[in-house]
C-alpha cells in the first residue's frame, strides 16, 4: 500500500493505493515547512492523519508533494516526521510544481502551472522539470494568482475605479469599507491570505462586464510575464491545476486563444491526477524519477 499527498499551507489531500486502486481519500492541515518547524509537522501527522489510517505499517511507500519543499533543508523537515509515524515505508518529498507536473502532464511533455491563491509554472520533459520562470511571490509576482487578482480587485475599489453598483454589492457583503480594507492590507500578519478572498467575490459577479476584464487582464499579466518567456510557449500544450484556473477557465481559455497558446488539461486538485499517475506506474511496475 501507498500513501500520496498533496500540501499547501491551508489543507493536505492524502491518498492510500492499494495495488494501484485508490482506498481512501483523506484530509488534515496544510504545512509549509517555511513557516512549520518539525514539532508542528509532527503534531499534524500524529494527530490527524494517523488516526485516519488503520495500519501505518501496512505502508510501504510515500510519495509526497509540497508547497516549501524545494531545499534539502525544508524536505527534511518533512520527511523526518513521516518516518517516525511510518517505519516501514520508504518516503520521498518532491516540490509542489513536480506534483502539478505529474498530475497535469504525467510522462508527457509540456508546460505545467499552478494558479491558485500563488502562482507558479516550469517546462517539464516528461521526467523532470528543465526551466522554471521565477514566479516572485506575492510582493513581486504571482501574476494570474488569486492574491494578484484580489490585489487588483481592491486597487480599483480603494481608487474608486469600480462600477458604483458593484461597490454597494461589495461594501454589503463583506461588510467592509475602504478604511477597513486600507488597515486589513496593512496590519495583516497574512496580506497574500486576505487579497485571495476577492476573488470569491469577482466568481460571483464575472457577468458583469468589468468583473470579466479585470480577470482576462490578470490572465494577461500571467501569460506576459510567465508562459511567454519559455521559447516553445507556442508549440507545446500549457496544463493548469488550481483554483483560480478552474474557476475561471472560460476566461483563461479566451485570453489563451488571443496569445496564439494551446491549453491542455485545466483541473482544480492535483490529488486527482497523481493518483491516475502513481496507478498506472503501479500496473506499469517502473520507478518515479
């Protein structure tokens, strides 16, 4: 039996393959090692996932995607914490943008991007990731995130940019005003956290004709600063996993289309696809690279 995750900062999706079939789906906090040390991640897996699992040692492999896992440091963080909890099992920590790829492309090639609350993109040769555009975070880059939209959402409301009839919808529904929002976006421990909550708002109204352009121009700011600096942007397929891109995949798609880009696969979770790619390398008996 197997054992796969996915982790952000928010949630885990966690997943047990028995011969290659799917048992159960399970699901506990999120931890990002940058912002987690060991004890927290240990109190995590021993207070929520293990109680969800009948047998530890009936695992034998993990393989486990995460936001933060990108240095020895961090993924040790992680993996220290999974072996304690799983004796037997051999334990494996890749970065979240591998975990798109595989879920997105498998042993395809092509380009793979994370759009929810950041952003992130890497060209992926079927085996490995070979080019990676800096995404910059939320202070600097995530172009076509939640947070970049929801930045833009609340640059136009606080300028007073916004359709009048959209700010009363606005102002009543979350019960905010432009004080308010001006001492969120400062005081906020979490800013990136606080501007990807607008986009919930700009979901529900994207009939409105200015809801629709600000998110094709968030889609645009993405795929200027990002898609196009890979030199087969346009010959390879562009695949997308998170929110922002599920959500808002017609107006991905359209923006697309104007850019010359071909989109392949748009889902919201990665979990799904992995356990379609660690299924078939089960019946398939090879190696994860």
């Amino acid at each position: 039996m197997i054992l796969i995750a996915d982790s952000g900062s928010t949630k885990t999706d966690w997943v047990l393959l028995k011969k290659g079939k799917p048992t159960e789906l399970l699901q506990t906090d999120g931890y990002n090692p940058y912002y987690y040390g060991v004890e927290k991640i240990e109190l995590i897996v021993g207070d929520q996932l293990i109680r969800q699992i009948e047998d530890a040692n009936a695992v034998k492999a993990i393989y486990f995607y995460g936001s933060g896992c990108s240095s020895p440091e961090n993924i040790e963080k992680v993996s220290s914490p999974l072996r304690r909890f799983f004796p037997l099992a051999h334990v494996k920590v890749f970065h979240d943008l591998l975990g798109a790829a595989h879920a997105l492309l498998g042993k395809n090639e092509g380009i793979a991007c994370i759009l929810g609350t950041g952003s992130n993109t890497c060209l992926f040769d079927g085996s490995k990731i070979i080019e990676q555009v800096p995404s910059l975070g939320y202070l600097y880059g995530d172009e076509g995130s939640g947070t970049y939209l929801g930045c833009a959402f609340i640059r136009a409301y606080l300028a007073e940019l916004m359709p009048k009839e959209l700010v009363k919808q606005f102002e009543r529904e979350y019960n905010l005003d432009q004080l308010k929002v001006l001492k969120e976006s400062y005081n906020n421990p979490n800013p990136n956290k606080f501007m990807a909550k607008f986009p919930h708002f700009i979901k529900d109204h994207i009939d409105h004709p200015y809801m629709r352009e600000m998110v094709k121009s968030n889609f645009s700011d993405f795929y200027n600063h990002q898609i196009a600096r890979y030199e087969s942007c346009h010959i390879l397929p562009i695949s997308f996993v998170g929110s922002i891109a599920y959500h808002f995949h017609d107006l991905l798609n359209e923006t697309a289309l104007e850019y010359n880009f071909v989109i392949g696969k748009i889902i919201q979770k990665p979990i799904h696809g992995l356990i379609d790619f660690y299924s078939e390398m089960f019946s398939s008996a090879t190696e994860v690279r």
